[in-house]
C-alpha cells in the first residue's frame, strides 16, 4: 500500500475525545513506545474515521499542539503526535503517521506505521519507517520545520487559483515587445539564506537592463536558490519576468506593478523546467506559451553579474526600486552560510574554536594499533600529529550545520561525548565523534586528512 501524503491524512484527522475511538493497533503503540520511551510527552494522537471526513484541528486546538511540540523539544523531553486509523485504504489494516522527538534534543523525524505493507494479504508484516526533520536548536514549528498542517488552509480565490497556471493573467502586449533571456554562471554566493531545507547556499545575481527602444519582457532562471537584483537604464521599460529554478527564486529591485510569474520545482512549478544550460531548448516554447514570440537573445552572466543589451555609456541613469530590496528576502531565522554560520555558533555559544589538546585527546581515544616488527631507523624523528584540530570546532550544544560547506569551505567538527552530533548537511565536512570513535564524513572516507586553515 502507498501510504497517502502527510499533509492528506492530516485533512481527514477528527478527535478522539470528539467520536468513539477504535483501540490503536498494539504494534503501532508497541513501536512508538519503543522508540519514545514510556514517559514521553503525548502531544495527541487522532483517529482517521473515513476517507470522506475532511477534519483539520480548531485553531486553539492547533495552537495546543504546536505548544506542546514546542515546550517538549525546548525541554529535552522525547514526544510524539500522531494519526491513524484503520480502512484508510482497501484493507482492513492501521496505518498511522505523525511525528517524534527523541530524548535530549536527540532529532526530530517524520515516521509511519503500516500494520501491513503488503495491502493486508497474510505475509504482511509491520513496517515503521522514520525520516529527519530539518530543525533549529532551541525551538520547533511544526509546519515550518516539517510540513505538518494542523490547520485547514484559507480558501483559495478563484484570481489565486489562476496563478497557479504557466500565464500571466490579463498582461497586454504590444506587438514591439522583446524577449530577452539570462543565463547565470550559478552566481554570487551570499551568507544569508532565502530559503534552509535545500542544503543549498543562496545565490545573488545583478541583471542590468538596457532596452531603451521596445518594450522588453525578461526571462530568468537558475538551478541554485537565488535572488535576481533588477536594475535598468533610464528609459527601459520592463513590462514582464518569469523566473524560475530548481529552488527557490526571488526578484529584487522591480517597482510594485511590474508582473512576475515565480516558477520553481521546489513549488509545484507552474511551467516546464527551463533554468539555463542544457534546458536552453525550453526557452523559445516557454516564450512563445507566455509572450507570443519566441527569445530574441540569450546573455550569459559573468561572476555574478549580467548586461541584458548595449554596453551602458556612463550618462546614463541606472535606475532600481527600494520597493523590493534583496534583504526583504533573507530568512532571519536562519545560520548565515559556509564560515560565517559557524562564526556565529562560536559567538552563540554553540562552538569553540579546537585546540591541539582537543586532537591529542582524539587519537589517545582510538585503538592503538599493533606495534610492526620492524627496526627504527636512527635518526628518523618520530611521527606527528596529524594537525586536525587547525581550523576545526568544537560542538558544545546542538547545532545545525550552514549551508555551503563544500570545497574550502569545509570544516571540521569534535563531538564530545553527551553531546548530539549536528543536524542538518555537513557538506564536505568531517565530524570526529567522540560517542562513536568514528570520523564520517567524505574526507574520512577518501582516507584523506583535510588539513587547511581557517
């Protein structure tokens, strides 16, 4: 059986203390249990009655949840919250789904339960599965960190409902009107992010416009979340842009007016992938589909920045909207990215910078291996320590890795023992646990030593 979306089940959710509930099925509380312990926090349990019931929480009932959720985490405390129910396919068999949290600031996990994988045929055996949430140390929102609906959505407009579609919606177009396209070379990387759960450092590229003579509609896009900063030459009017990428795409710099068609992946996109390189061949349809004509030129971004059109003489006036800075778009609760993310832990408190002593106690920990039979040559000086404590950390609390933390980025991490290894995309990174003894991490695996400075 396939189990139906999270955010599915949680719109058929009605109150056990609301309607006769059915005895939870013993290997789901079995399972949980096993994994909670017997003293976490039950933040509710709700039954599924019927495919037909189209039940979400009350809005004080949510907001008991997500405190209870909260409070547990905050706390240390291991919890749980879940729905189930049997019948929910064509079997009599209960599947459940909800979340968990571990002891201790442990992790938290989206699970699911199926008493009977198999669509309730005899050889059925339950199945309990658990997938990481990606959480920040110190607080939990449900919805944010990992996409638990507990409300019921606003009602969607019919105009919002059109948006949905690969369309401008009542945008006129002159017939001089030109299509103009960009192409990133992936961009500049910023510290602070637009959007956490990729993994993915945000991108910022400047595009400046100079299309003095005909109305001009711009198409960009990029594989990487990035933030497309709008500037144009006196004169230039920009009636139009489409973006769209991979992950999340913002655009800056544009007056309140200016329509913009934001098309991602990562969004349920409204149009067909057409974020640069091998995707060029999208272009000409797309443009067609949204502006009647196909592209008229493609430019292609240099370190960062790209020149839609001549070369800008120097009086001419640049021009750019405050209505829409880049900033508007940073996620503030965020680690800034690569170095600075962890800078900011040593300044929170969360790490320390590693000493010699840290490295010393690390190989003192590991087993020795057993002494070659061979003679020392005279002379020869004894092996060093492998320097791995230049430019590492040292975790003191729990701590999400930044994003960007690849190449020379990377960075290496003591996790003593009592304290959790980061949550989150170590990137190239290496994490030297003192709770295991293991290094993990793709430089541990090469076999290689990083060794680079801070």
């Amino acid at each position: 059986m396939k189990n139906p979306p999270y955010h599915a089940l949680l719109a058929l959710i009605i109150l056990c203390f609301a309607s006769p509930c059915p005895a939870e099925q013993p290997g789901f509380e079995h399972r949980l249990l096993g994994i909670v312990g017997e003293t976490a926090i039950n933040c509710g349990v709700y039954h599924l009655k019927n495919k037909a019931a189209n039940y979400y929480l009350s809005d004080p009932e949510a907001a008991k949840v997500s405190q209870c959720l909260a409070d547990a985490y905050q706390n240390g405390r291991a919890f749980y919250v879940a729905v189930g129910g049997s019948g929910i396919g064509s079997g009599d068999y209960y599947v459940a789904k909800g979340l968990l949290g571990l002891p201790n600031a442990g992790g938290v996990y989206h699970f699911g339960y199926n008493s009977s994988p198999s669509n309730g045929e005899p050889i059925g055996e339950d199945r309990f599965g658990m997938s990481l949430c990606h959480t920040f140390p110190g607080a939990l929102d449900p919805e944010k960190d990992c996409g638990m609906q507990l409300k019921a959505p606003p009602p969607v407009s019919a105009e919002l409902k059109g948006k949905n579609r690969c369309e401008f919606a009542n945008l006129k177009l002159s017939d001089d009107v030109v299509v103009w396209a960009a192409e990133p070379d992936s961009g500049r990387k910023l510290e602070f992010q637009i959007e956490q759960k990729s993994g993915h450092q945000t991108r910022q590229v400047e595009v400046l416009a100079n299309q003095t003579k005909k109305p001009l509609a711009l198409i960009l896009g990029n594989y990487e979340p990035t933030i497309w900063n709008i500037r144009w030459t006196q004169g230039t009017d920009i009636i139009a842009v489409v973006v769209g990428g991979y992950y999340r795409q913002a655009v800056a710099g544009l007056p309140p007016g200016v329509p913009i068609l934001n098309s991602t992946e990562k969004n349920v996109g409204r149009c067909d992938d057409f974020y640069g390189g091998s995707d060029i061949k999208t272009l000409n349809p797309l443009s067609r589909r949204l502006f009647d004509r196909p592209v008229e030129k493609v430019y292609v971004a240099k370190n960062g920045n790209v020149l839609l059109g001549d070369e800008v003489v120097p009086d001419m006036k640049i021009l750019s909207s405050p209505a829409t800075p880049s900033d508007s778009f940073f996620d503030k609760d965020a680690p800034r990215a690569g170095r600075a993310g962890l800078e900011d832990g040593v300044k929170k408190g969360l790490l320390r910078k590693a000493t010699k002593e840290d490295a010393i106690a690390w190989f003192a920990e590991l087993p020795k291996p057993k002494p070659k039979d061979v003679p020392s040559i005279a002379g020869q000086a004894p092996p060093t320590l492998p320097e791995i404590y230049r430019g590492a950390y040292v975790v003191l609390k729990p701590f999400v890795f930044p994003v960007g933390l690849f190449g020379g980025d990377a960075a290496r991490f003591f996790v003593p023992r009592g304290v959790s290894r980061p949550s989150g995309d170590p990137g190239h990174s290496a994490i030297y646990d003192f709770n295991t003894l293991k290094c993990t991490g793709s430089v541990c695996d090469s076999g290689v030593i990083l060794i680079t400075s801070p």
